[in-house]
C-alpha cells in the first residue's frame, strides 16, 4: 500500500492501515495468526479504482477471500477479461508458481473484505498438530491438478461464511477475549470455506442455529471466566450465568470459535497464561496456578501442544527479542490537585523518564489524566507500580497494556497536551483538536477508542513539532 500515505499502526502480530485523505477513507488490517496464516481486513472507501498485482512466489498461496460489502474483479495475466467476485460470495484463488492475480478494487463503493492466505510450506514448517492438518484437509479439499494450473473457485453466495466476515470485521476489541473473537472467527470463516468449496450444496442454506442476541451473549463469556479465571469454572454456572442452556451454549461456542466449551476454556487459560507472562514478573509456576491449573507438567503440555513452545521457552523468545512494553490508562486527578503540582509531575516525568528509556505522552483535561508509557518491559512496569501508588490521583483504568515493536513518542520524554491555561510546562497540541470529551465521557472504554485517541495525539504532536522546526 505504498502511495497512500496511511497512518500505520503494528502490534504484534497486528497492523492497521488507516487511510483519511485524497486516496480515500478507511482502514486495511492485517492478522497474523501464525506463520503461514494471515488474514487482511478492508472496510474502506476509495476515491481511484483500486489495483493490486499479488505476485505468487514457488510456494502457491491459496486466497480465500469473502465481500461482505462490495465487489471486486479479478483475472491471471494471461487472461484478457476481467470476473466480478459478488458480495457475498465465496471465492478461492491459486495462482500459478511464479506468477500473480490482478485484483481491481473499484472506486466509490463502501468495500468490506476479508481475505485470508494461506502458505503451507510455511505452515508445514510447524510441529502443532492443527496446523499440519490445516495443510492436510487444503490439500485434500482442492487436490489441484498439475502443479501449474491457475485455479479459481466463485462459489455461492454464503450466509454462514458473512456471519463470521461480519463479525471479524465489527469487533474493535483488542484484549485477550477480543483477540480470541477475530481469530476464532477467521479460522470459523476459513473452516467454512473449505467445508462450501467441497459441498457447495449442503451448506447452501446454512443457518445459526442460534438468534443474534444470543450469540452476541455467547461473546461476553470470556469476561465472565477471565474474572473466575483461577477457579475450576463449569459449563453450567458459565450458562446459568449468561441465562442460555447448557446445549445452546455448547453449540454457540461452537459456532462463534470453533471449538468444544472445554477447548474454549482451555484456550483462554492458556491466552491469559501468556498475557501474564508480558504483564508481570511471575515465575512460571505461579501463573500456571493464577489461571487455574494445579499441576505444571501438564499445565506445561497443553500449552506446548497449543503453541508449539513450552511456556519457558515462549518467555525466553520473547525476552530475548527486546521488545518494547506500551502501557495507557486514564486516571482522575485528587480534587485537591492544582496545575502547579501537574507541572511538577511533566516536570519529573521528563527528567526521569530519559534515564529509563522511557517516552510517552500525556493528557491533561478537565481533571482527567490519560497517559501512554512506552520502553523496556521492566522499567515501564517499574514506573507504572510507582505511578499506581502515586496519591495525586485515582481510579486508575489501563486501557491497553502489551508488547508492540516500534515507539510511537519516540523524540518525547512525555509529550503533554492540555488547554488548562495556566500550565507551564511547554505542551505540544491542543485538545481542542481531539474531541476529547467526546472520548472521555463515554462510558464504553475499549481499547480501540484508546488506540484511535493516541494516533490523533501522535499526529498533533507531529505536526506541531514539524511546525515549530519549519
Ligand atoms: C498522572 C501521573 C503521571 C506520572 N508520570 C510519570 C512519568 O512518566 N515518569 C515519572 O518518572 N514519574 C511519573 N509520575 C510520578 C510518579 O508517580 C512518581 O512520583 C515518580 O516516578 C517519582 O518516584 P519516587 O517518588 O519513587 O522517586 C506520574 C505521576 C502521576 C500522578
């Protein structure tokens, strides 16, 4: 996406392109699942017909692809016209070796895809057992014939296949129960996809056996059991709380993620063991316990048999990678706080925080800190404890907290913006041009609201900084 001069945020394993100018607006994101497995999401509008030449190395990537907005055309190179891909169709691409598919993306049109692309070579590469049998079930499921053909496949028009486009494409959450919904939809989404292509017929009319309210109840469980996380939870206190049956919530939960009630459990035990792991110094032994496990061994074994790595070593890799730790909260100043004492606070902020290699940006409005703080995983924990106990203010809500690979205030001990007047530390944009009340009276905090607010917060301290050095 050279050219379009988009506003790029990466995480780990995640990057979003947001596009806001000439070119047009929307944003293009992009999963990794795992090596061999990524997924790209558009929900974007552009000005000019959109062309992309995917060029396929020697491995031949599948590409599986689904509107749930929109349409687009496609065509190998060899071929002179081009084929309308409908909303709503289910479609499948394997290009030659060596060769591509051009995809036209046509302007003015509210464009909502999600692709996803497969490479079994890389996935082939794994030693988890799914991941082998994804590659297994591809190759029996398309058993392409000759290994040069170009193949494409425009199968029906699929209700269940849109159920869990639209349901990647909605979900703005990023924490764990968050990250769990997109992935498990996109695996659901491609489960299906592979399950029209070989009968195309039987799941023609598909329907959810269950309503929507219903399976967006299903969607809140994971808040339910993160809270109980370090308890033996059973199905039915889980249904008696969300007040659906025992088997509804079984079907459901297989419906939405694919896997049994138990594998769920499984699976968010394990996901939170791993956020443990990046959000505090506790030994091995005593997240396995924190997330409800008794035994290390096999705490151990089914962590290595869902990821690949033991948790020792999934720790160590990521150790050693150096990443960076991000964290941001929103707090209430002490009512007796005066803007002297938020001068001194900026004040130990930038002198301090150098010294850590720690650099971040804070708001200050109408009684309200926001603040992200970025660095070495150790310090940043170390700084915020110290922050956490800080009595100049309270009812502290972290917003996000993760690992992410570049810095965002990379030139800033702590960029600050405010309009109360009468500070006098240097402040480097205005929140006039950040709607903040708009964000901070809402009562919906998710971490998407937060990411949106800090790529406007970076980009007014940008510019700011590009002006005063002009
Ligand atoms: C809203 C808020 C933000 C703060 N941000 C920072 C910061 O970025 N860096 C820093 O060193 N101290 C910051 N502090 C001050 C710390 O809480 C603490 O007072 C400081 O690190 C000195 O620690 P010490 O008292 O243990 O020496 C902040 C305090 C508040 C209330």
């Amino acid at each position: 996406m050279d050219g379009y001069d988009g506003d790029l945020i990466e995480n780990l394993g995640a990057a979003k392109m947001t596009i806001d100018n000439n070119h047009g607006v929307g944003y293009i994101s992009l999963y990794e699942l795992m090596p061999g497995l990524t997924a790209w999401i558009y929900n974007i509008n552009f000005n000019k017909d959109l062309v992309i030449d995917m060029r396929f190395m020697e491995d031949r990537p599948y590409y599986f692809g689904y509107n749930v907005s929109g349409y687009q055309l496609q065509k190998f190179p060899e071929e002179v016209d081009y084929k309308k891909i409908q909303q709503g169709q289910n479609f499948v691409i394997i290009s030659k070796p060596n060769s591509s598919s051009e995809f036209v993306i046509p302007k003015n049109i509210s464009y909502k895809c999600c692709y996803i692309i497969i490479n079994p070579k890389l996935l082939n590469e794994s030693k988890v057992a799914s991941k082998l049998k994804l590659v297994s079930d591809l190759a029996e499921s398309f058993k392409l014939k000759g290994d040069s053909d170009p193949y494409r496949y425009f199968g029906n028009i699929d209700a269940r296949i849109g159920t869990y486009a639209d349901i990647v494409l909605k979900n703005k959450r990023t924490d764990i129960t968050g990250r769990l919904i997109t992935e498990g939809a996109i695996l659901r989404m491609l489960g299906s996809q592979i399950e029209a292509h070989a009968h195309d017929s039987s799941t023609h009319n598909f329907k959810p056996a269950l309503t929507k309210s219903k399976l967006s109840r299903i969607t809140n469980i994971g808040e339910y059991i993160l809270s109980n996380i370090s308890e033996k939870i059973s199905i039915d206190e889980i249904s008696l709380h969300l007040r659906i049956s025992p088997k509804k919530l079984q079907s459901g939960i297989r419906f939405l993620y694919g896997y049994s009630a138990n594998e769920y459990l499984t699976r968010l035990r394990l996901e939170h063991s791993k956020e443990l792991m990046h959000s505090t110094e506790m030994n091995i032994s005593e997240i396995c316990f924190a997330v409800g496990y008794q035994s290390k061994s096999y705490f151990s074994k089914i962590f290595l048999d869902t990821f690949g790595n033991t948790p020792s070593a999934y720790r160590k890799s990521y150790e050693d990678a150096n990443l960076l730790y991000d964290i941001s909260y929103r707090s209430l100043a002490e009512d007796s706080l005066t803007v002297k004492n938020v001068d001194e606070i900026i004040n130990i902020a930038r002198e301090f925080n150098p010294k850590f290699k720690i650099t971040g940006s804070i708001i200050f409005h109408r009684n309200i800190f926001f603040q992200i703080i970025e660095g070495p995983k150790k310090e940043v924990l170390t700084l915020f404890k110290n922050i956490c106990n800080d009595r100049r203010h309270k009812d502290i809500q972290v917003m996000w907290r993760g690992f992410k690979i570049k810095r965002e205030f990379d030139e800033w001990a702590m960029a600050t913006i405010s309009d109360e007047g009468e500070l006098e530390v240097v402040i480097q944009g205005n929140t006039k041009n950040l709607e903040l009340s708009n964000v901070l009276g809402k009562l919906d905090r998710s971490a998407m609201e937060s990411e949106s607010l800090w790529r406007k917060v970076r980009n007014i301290i940008k510019l700011d900084a590009n002006e005063s050095a002009a």
